[in-house]
C-alpha cells in the first residue's frame, strides 16, 4: 500500500508540476520585461533572465503617469469597497438567513437575480445616476458607492450564516443579547474565515476595475493604478516597459495578502458545506 501511495504521489508530482510551470510562465515574463529596455522586450528569441533597467522603466513609469499616486488611489478604493461591500454583505445575508418574514423567498430570489444582468446594460443608467443626479463624478465615492450592494457576497454571506446553530443564537437571545450584539459579537466572529474569503474577492474586484474608474474619473490626479496604466497606451507609442513595471508593482501587493490570508481563504471557501 505504501509503495503504491509513493509511485501515486509521484505520479502527481510529475503531471501537476508542469502545469504549474505553466500558470506560472506569465508572471516570470512579467518581471524579466519589468527589467528590460523596450526594444529588447520583443526579441526573437524571447529573454528570459532579467535585466538591469528597472529602476528605469519605474522612473520613466512614474514621470508619465504620477504612478504612485494612482497606487494609493487604488488602496483607498480597494479599502473603502470591501469594507462597505463586506458590512453590507454581512449585515443582509444574515438578515435573510436568521430572520423571517413576508416576501423573503422573493426579496432573495430578486439579489440572485440580478446577477444574471450584463454589467453594460446598467453601465450608463448608473454613470448618469452617479455623475449627474448624485453629482459624485470624480470622487472616491463615485467610484464605490454603485458596488457597494454586492448581491455574489449577499448570496455567498446568506449561505455561510445558515450554516450557523439556530440554537445558539436563541440562546444569546434568552440571556438578554440585543440583536445588533448577537449580529456583532457572536455571529460575526464565528464566520471570520468567509469574511476574509469574501474581503480578498471584493480586494482583488476592487484593485483590477478598470472600465468604471475610466468612466467616473476624469482628473489625472484621481486615477487608479489601472487607468493610470491605460495611460501608456497612445496611437503611435506604448511604453511596454512602464506597463510591465507596474503590473509588477499591482501584482506584489495583492500577492502578499492573499499568502498573508491564504488558509482564511481556504477555510472561508469550505466554510457553509455543513448545515445543522
């Protein structure tokens, strides 16, 4: 049995490492083209060591679109969208998981409806009702305020709270715990994983847009680090080596939080399959 468990494990090894090299190709060639001038970028054959201009490039990258500046645009997006999109998810998923009441089944088929509307048929109802009736144009809270009703983490969190003992919450109940505690103190706390599940999804929604920050921003200054890159791309130049620089640098954050939360994810992803 040993044996055959070692030749298995082998055998898995040798058909999954490949296929890692492979996913994992794209971002090697990301940083050797973050490193190299751009004419070298697009040799035959394809570099593939890294070179000595990447400081460079991030100079060059900086000077033509304020990149650092559009970095920290996109932390304060990414921040302000998934702590709203995370306490308003958390708050109507339990609501439609713990409480009952009249028209529930519909109110909840409608959130899962609205899942199967193409984005770009709300796109310019909701760029004029942001831009011109709420007057948020060019602002944080432009950009997030039309996202913050996440019906995918509505559905996700509604699932992850009915998997939670009734028993217990009725317990709390009984020893004189208002419901907003109940809500904060208890239910909250035990679906800790999902909600880092959930934060790094909203994070990574968050961090990549870039068709609506295009549309609602209209000053340099306010862009994210997407449209700051969209930039660099005009009809007679691309700066390959700034784009690839920061794709490096949009990248590194992101990695870093999901390894820093990765057995969260894990946990968060399985949590909900168990019902009592």
């Amino acid at each position: 049995m040993k044996r055959k468990r070692f030749w298995l494990s082998i055998g898995l090894h040798g058909l999954l490492t490949p296929l890692a090299l492979l996913w994992l190709a794209p971002l090697w060639l990301m940083l050797v083209f973050s490193t190299l001038p751009e004419h070298e970028i697009f040799r035959v054959p394809t570099p593939l060591l890294p070179g000595e201009r990447f400081l460079e490039n991030l100079a060059g990258l900086q000077a033509d679109t304020n990149f650092f500046r559009a970095m920290a645009n996109s932390v304060v997006v990414s921040l302000l969208y998934t702590l709203g999109g995370l306490l308003l998810s958390a708050s109507a998923g339990y609501a439609l998981a713990v409480y009952r009441f009249r028209l529930q089944a519909l109110v909840f088929s409608l959130i899962v409806a609205t899942l199967t509307i193409p984005y770009f048929v709300v796109l310019i109802p909701q760029y004029i009702l942001v831009a011109r009736e709420l007057n948020l144009a060019n602002t944080y809270w432009g950009v997030v305020l039309p996202f913050l009703a996440n019906a995918l983490g509505v559905f996700y969190m509604r699932q992850v709270f009915l998997s939670l003992p009734s028993s217990l919450l009725d317990a709390a109940r009984v020893d004189g715990a208002s419901e907003g505690r109940i809500f904060f103190q208890i239910a909250l706390p035990m679906v800790t994983p999902s909600l880092a599940a959930l934060a790094l999804i909203l994070f990574l929604t968050a961090w990549n847009d870039y068709l609506w920050p295009l549309l609602v921003l209209s000053e340099r200054e306010m862009y994210t680090a997407p449209v700051a890159l969209g930039t660099l791309i005009g009809l007679t130049r691309v700066s390959w080596g700034g784009i690839m620089v920061g794709s490096v640098l949009m990248t590194l954050p992101f990695l870093v939080l999901f390894l820093f939360l990765q057995r969260y994810f894990v946990a968060g992803i399985t949590a909900g399959a168990v019902k009592e």
